[in-house]
C-alpha cells in the first residue's frame, strides 16, 4: 500500500454509493461491485462511512452496537469478500469509528437508563442548575446539549450532537477498554485504515461550567487528556500494526495541538481532517446564512496551515468535500457556465498541497448541490433542526429554504449518478434521498469524454502518486493577497512545481500586476492544465489588444526540472 505522502483517498457515503439490492439504501455489496471503477480510477484507499447497526438517526454516526453490521447494508461474508477484492486492486479499506458518542438504543445507554452503576459512568450524566440544564452549552445540531432523564428530577446527560447520540465518558477505563476491544475486533478482519469521528472531542474538562464566550466548545475541545487518550489507543489497537493508516477528524482544532495529533513521533494518529479553511463562507461564524465564500481568507488559512504543519511535522489530509458540506463545484466554483473548468481547478488547488488529499464520491465527476426546493426532501437531522431554529427565529420559508439549499449537508448525500437510466443507475426503486435538481453529470458520461472533470482526476492521482515534489516538498505562497489568483510553489531537492489558480470566472488580462510577477513561471514546462489549447494560441489569434493571461477558472501546473 502507498506510503501517506503519496496515497489518495476515496470517500464513501455508503447509504448514497451504490444499492445493489434495490431496497433504495446504498448497501457494501454495492461497492464491491463498483470495485473496478475505483481501482481504474486509481485510489488507494476507500474510507466508507459508518455501516454499524443504528436506528439511524444521524444515518449510522449514532452506533447502538459497534460490532454489528446493519442488514440493510449488509453482513460480514460481504464485508469480508469486499476487504479481500479491495485488497486484489490494491486497496485498502478505512473504516469510520464513532468513539465520541454512542446511539441511545446502545444496550449500555439502555442499562445506564435502567441505574446500572457500570454503565451509567460510560456516559456523562450530571445535575441540573436552578431548575435547568448543567450547562448552557449547546449541541452541534443546534439546542441544548443536555437532555433530561425521563423519570429524574434533576438528572441530565450530555449530548453534544443529536440527543440520541449519548456522549461516552472516556475517564472511565472500563469504557476504553470496550473500545479496544472494538478496535481489535475490526483489526482482525484486515482492514487498513480508520477514520475517527469528532475525536478531539472526547476528552471532557473536569469541571463543567457555564460558557460566557461560545457555545462550550472551548472547554472539550482538544480537551485536557486528549493527547493522552490518542496515544493510549494507538498503543493498544492500530499503533500495533505499522501498515494502518488513520485520520481524526478534528472538530475546530488548534495548528499546535493539530501538530501534535499527526507527527509520528508523537504517535497518535497519521493525519487530520481540520475545517478552518470551510468556514469561509460563514457570516461571523454563523453557517446557518448566505454569505459568498472569502477568497482572501481561504487562501490566508490553507497557507497558515500549510506553513505551520509543515514546520512541526504535522500531517493533514486534504479535502474541500464530504459527507458533511456542500459540493465544492457549487460551493466554490461555478456549477452551470464554466462546472468543467471550475471543477478541475478546484480538484487542482487542494490535490497538490501538502497533505493527503481525499476525493468525496461524485465530486470526481463534478456532482453539484441538490437545490431541493421543499423542506419535504430534507433527510438530515442537522437541516431539520435548524429549519425549525432559523423559524422560530422569525425568518421566512423562502429565505430558510434558500440557506438549506447552499448550506445542507444533504446537497453531497443525493445518491451517486452512475449512468443516465432510471434514479441515475444507483438503484432500482426509489431512492432514500432524490437526487433533487443539480447537474445531470454521471460515471459513464465522464468515462466517454477524454476532456471530463472524471480523467482530470485520474491524471492528479497519477501525478501524486509518482511526484516526490508533490509529497514531500515545502509549500509557499505567491502572489500573497491577490484577489483572484491563488498561486504556491512545491520545492524539494532542488525541483520546483508551480501551481496557479484563477478562482474566478472571467479572463486575468496579462497586464494584471500578478500575471506579471508570475511571466517566468507561466512560461515553465506545462504538466497539467484545464485548457486544451494554451494561451499563446489563443492570443495570436486575438483581434484585440488585451492579452489573456489565465482564462476563466484556469489552472496551470507547472515544473521546473527534469
Ligand atoms: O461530523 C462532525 C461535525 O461536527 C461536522 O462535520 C458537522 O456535521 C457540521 O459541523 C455541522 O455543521 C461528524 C460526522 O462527519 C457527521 O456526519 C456526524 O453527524 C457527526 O460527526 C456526529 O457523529
């Protein structure tokens, strides 16, 4: 298997991939049978969303047992058929462990409920204030995080997200124990990866009090013992065999501690999902508006990051989509006019930074938002909270549905086109979700064109996978503050890749003072590129006197070796 430095990851949103029995759900025999798909396109590896048995209230983030494969998904002779073909192609699987939280349908939440001593310390039950909650924190999913116990007067437990996702009490040792023992248990099978669900989230202060600055955050995030935790658990489970690549997705982190999570010395984990440089389209942290992304702040954000990671031997992985945000071709790019440029710039812009880069299912054929347009298709519980929260907060139907529509995290769980028959060839009844109303993009569209959006992707992975410049080298900005290119330089043994960006969907005329500063580099030996024709050809032919320097959404790699 590809060392982290040069190994591209694939992610799967197993409810949304791929439904090979046709009850509507994408299930695991789905992606074994779309297996060859992902090894032509060149992935390493395949992280597939949680597939554990869960009444499916945040769709199998709330695990009632985390040992247990959900049927309508599938079962462990598939499970096991699918490691060992992915294997074949040379693949590996990362599975998606949910460690912060548990379901409350969870048999040690329902015997915690029932005044089980033993289990009620593996959750996270407190007393309430003055006739209210502990705390006033609130859950990610909007509302309290505290729910009360039915029956108790004035007893509650914490739930930071959903409140069918009980928080799990990491002080507690018996608790850990029981994750290890989870941990081995998929080890066992031959999985080669695993992604941690919010795990920075898991160590609690030890006091808890009231929050006069955020919504509590501060007091779990990257809590006191989290350090401490990663590195018992690495020990104990994955840290036992060298080859397992692992990812945390680290809910608003700090660069130190982010540092800390990813540099093998510390041995904790070997990379990190961060989120700073997402949060660019939020009006003043809120997500829940309209606002058009910041350029000038992504690019400040992903070069800080890049710097200081860099600098403390840190990792992170790469990503302007998932399971949880907007599609990027939408979101930061241009889904109608220029959906084919704009899609391969933006796979252009993160692909070759420092970092493992992971493609989310669809975008490598330029999947956009969903544009439902009733709050009737809205599946996640996120959405239908903040529906009923935006509301009460006076605002109208049309306005929430417009946020819904750039903000939801369904926009990137329609299911996946595959080809142009009924329900995009991704099932053959009705699917759990619509696909709404984005592009009608698919597989076998973007397999016959040479030019797609899909054989960009494959050259990026072929060229992470051979560039050394690529995967180890330093990073740097240039042109710092220019309002339309983004523009950085890889180095390494004396070897330079040059990568520019026109974020934007009109010409950089060559009088541009960035396109000037750029004139040498510009001129450099061209590898990669989402024009066919280069600019020179197309100037000559230009009746009139302003030369183009970048054209609409242009991106251009460079290289100055040999
Ligand atoms: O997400 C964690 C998380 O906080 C966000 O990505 C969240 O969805 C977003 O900030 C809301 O605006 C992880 C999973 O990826 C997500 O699907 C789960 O719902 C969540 O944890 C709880 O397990």
């Amino acid at each position: 298997m590809r060392n982290l430095e040069h190994a591209v990851v694939y992610e799967i949103y197993i409810k949304s991939f791929m439904d090979s029995d046709g009850d509507g759900i994408g299930d695991l025999l789905g992606i074994y049978e779309k297996l060859p798909y992902l090894k032509e396109l060149g992935v390493d590896y395949i992280w597939i969303t949680p597939f554990y048995e869960s009444p499916l209230k945040d769709f199998g983030y709330d695990v009632s047992n985390y040992k247990k494969i959900d049927p309508r998904l599938g079962d462990f002779k598939i499970l096991k058929d699918l490691i060992k073909k992915a294997e074949d192609f040379g693949i590996g699987i990362m599975l998606d462990m949910v460690f912060n939280h548990s379901s409350t349908e969870h048999e040690w939440f329902k015997k915690a409920m029932e005044g089980d001593e033993k289990y009620r310390n593996y959750y996270i039950f407190k007393e309430g204030k003055n006739g209210t909650y502990p705390t006033n924190w609130i859950s990610k999913f909007g509302g309290p995080a505290w729910k009360k116990v039915e029956g108790k007067e004035n007893e509650y437990y914490l739930h930071l997200f959903h409140e069918t996702q009980g928080d799990l009490n990491w002080e507690n040792v018996e608790l850990r124990e029981e994750i290890f023992d989870i941990m081995k248990f998929w080890m066992d099978l031959g999985v080669k990866g695993f992604r941690f669900d919010v795990i920075n989230l898991i160590s609690k202060p030890e006091i808890f009090k009231d929050s006069t600055t955020d919504d509590g955050r501060h007091f779990y995030t990257d809590g006191p013992k989290i350090h401490e935790y990663l590195k018992e658990l690495n020990s104990k489970t994955f840290g036992l065999d060298n080859s397992i690549l692992t990812v945390g997705e680290m809910s608003s982190t700090s660069i130190e501690d982010s540092i800390k999570y990813s540099n093998k010395e510390e041995k904790e984990l070997s990379m990190v999902f961060t989120f700073h440089h997402l949060k660019v389209d939020y009006e003043n942290g809120d997500k829940w508006t309209k606002m058009p992304f910041d350029f000038l702040k992504l690019k400040e954000i992903l070069s800080t990051w890049q710097i200081k990671m860099s600098k403390g031997r840190g990792w992170n992985a790469q990503f302007l989509s998932n399971h949880d945000q907007p599609r990027q071709v939408s979101r930061f790019g241009s889904d109608d006019k220029y959906h084919l440029e704009s899609g391969k710039m933006l796979a252009t812009a993160y692909f070759l930074l420092r970092g493992t880069p992971y493609i989310y299912q669809g975008e490598e054929i330029g999947m956009t938002n969903a544009y439902f347009k009733n709050i009737e298709d809205y599946k996640d519980v996120e959405s239908l909270n903040y529906y009923e929260i935006l509301k009460k907060e006076g605002l109208e139907e049309k306005e929430i549905l417009e946020i819904l529509s750039l903000k939801s995290r369904d926009n990137a769980r329609t299911p996946m086109q595959w080809d142009n028959t009924k329900n995009f060839g991704f099932s053959k009844k009705e699917p759990w979700i619509s696909n709404g109303n984005g592009k009608k993009v698919t597989v076998v569209d973007n397999l016959k064109d040479e030019n797609s959006i899909l054989n960009y992707y494959k050259k990026l992975i072929e060229l992470r996978h051979e560039d050394d410049v690529l995967a180890y080298g330093n990073y740097e900005e240039l042109l710092i503050g220019h309002e339309k290119i983004y523009a950085y330089k890889r180095s390494y043994n004396n070897k330079n890749i040059y990568v520019v960006l026109n974020f934007y969907g009109e010409n950089i005329l060559k009088s541009d003072e960035g396109i000037k500063k750029l004139k040498e580099i510009l001129s450099l030996e061209k590898i990669l590129g989402n024009y066919e024709k280069n600019n020179n050809d197309i100037n000559n032919n230009n009746n009139n006197n302003e030369e183009i320097g970048l054209r609409p959404y242009e991106c251009l790699v460079l290289k100055e070796y040999e």
